[in-house]
C-alpha cells in the first residue's frame, strides 16, 4: 500500500490516531517507545499503522524539532514539523507552569486519538486567564492527567501518579523508571482531588516533548530526574547515532 504523506495544515480531520515526538540534538532518541505506543493506538482503532522508521526519516540529524504524525482511518499519513530550541542535556522544561484542575475526562484516554476537543478547548480557555496547563478530574473526582501531560505529586517521601483514567505518557514512564531504578518510591494509584488539599500539594507535569515541567515545588525531585533521564537520553542518542551511520 503505496503511503501519501501530506502537511497537516491544510487537512480537517475528526477521526483517526496521532503521535508527538520530538529529536533531541537531532536524533529521535525515543523512537522505539513511540513506535509501540503508535502501534496500539492505530491497533485499538483498527487502523494500519505505517512504519515510523520510513517517516520521520527525512527530519532526522538536522535540528532539533517537533513531529505530529497523524494517521487517518484509512492510513493515510499526515505529517506537521515545529522547530524546537536546542536540546539542552537535561529531561527539564525551563519554566513553570501555572495550573488549573478542571472537571472533564478526554476521549479514549487510552489511546492518542484525534478527538481532542475536550482538552484543547479547556486549554484555551485558560489560557485566557494566563494558565499554562489544566489538569483533568473526573466527574467523581478523580485527577487524571493534564490537556498535554501527565501528573507526579510528591509528598517529601514519595512520588504518586494517577494510575487509570488517561493517557500513559512516554515521559510518565521514563519519571517512573529511573525514580524505582534509584530508589525512590513511586505509587501508581487513583487519587482523589481531595488529598490535594490534604498534604498532595507538590507537584510536577511531564511531557515527553517539553520533559518534566515544575509546578508547584518538589523542586529537589525534578532536578534528579531531569539528569537521570537526560543522561539516558544522551545515551540513546549516541546508540541511534552508531544504527543510522551502521546503516549509511
């Protein structure tokens, strides 16, 4: 099946799946983790997945930037670049967001699907009010996860992540495992928007286009998890480096 590749810009799509991912100093270091979470996306729609490899081929060893990869429902591709700052070494965004928890759930949270409307409205709309990020909470009260990201609440021992209910990021499970992998405790489990009022006051979002974001304080924990990934990533880097040069 002969694939099109096409500017995002210029189609209005409803349906379909989607994928983020971005090169850092140039090179798709995650690109295995977003080639299976693409994988199951298009797998849970019943949609042909294209290969990754072949696509993101173009955009890669040049600078760094941001690639969306949309795959409509009858596997036809579409393909939007953004230039991104060079990458700096570390797995960290270099501002603070300002967050609001808003009631509402996304659409097929499981999955990267393109029906987007509740957070990218919600987004918006608080931007209005110079919010950078919300935070979805179910209608029983649940904290989700952000418009884009994902949320860790740490309370001076532990990390605590919601455990269902929304997307499970890439940058959610790097935070996961290099904080088990160097001992510090995480729970994945539901949490009540209750407790934060309780004592989860700390807390930090994590994109694994932007890296781990601060928020509110947990500043300690942030900074040793952007070195422990980004130093993994370094590494990553240098392994995709070695495959594209092998395969040259």
């Amino acid at each position: 099946m002969k694939k099109q590749f096409k500017n995002l810009k210029s189609c209005k799509m409803q349906q379909g799946v989607y994928e983020t991912m971005r090169t850092f100093d140039g090179i798709f270091a995650l690109l295995n983790e977003h080639e299976a979470r693409l994988k199951k996306s298009c797998e849970a729609m019943g949609i042909l997945c294209p290969n990754l490899e072949e696509i993101i081929g173009p955009y890669e060893g040049k600078f760094d930037l941001r690639l969306k990869v949309v795959v409509e429902p009858t596997g036809e591709v579409h393909v939007h670049e953004e230039t991104l700052p060079k990458w700096s070494g570390k797995f960290l965004f270099d501002e603070t967001w300002r967050v609001k928890f808003v009631e509402g759930e996304r659409a097929l949270p499981g999955i990267k699907h393109l029906d987007t409307s509740f957070q990218v409205g919600e987004r918006e709309k608080a931007s209005k009010e110079g919010v950078d990020e919300i935070v979805m909470v179910s209608p029983d009260g649940f904290v989700r996860e952000g418009g884009i990201t994902n949320i860790f609440f740490w309370d001076g021992k532990k990390l605590i992540t919601p455990a269902s209910g929304m997307l499970l990021g890439i940058g959610r499970s790097l935070v996961i495992r290099f904080a088990r992998e160097n001992g510090i405790i995480v729970e994945e489990r539901d949490v009540k928007f209750e407790e934060i009022k309780k004592g989860l006051g700390e807390f930090f979002l994590v994109n694994s286009i932007r890296g781990i974001v601060p928020a509110v304080g947990a500043e300690g924990i942030i900074e040793k998890l952007s070195a422990l990934i980004g130093n993994f990533i370094s590494q990553k880097i240098e392994e995709r480096r070695y495959k594209i040069h092998r395969n040259n």
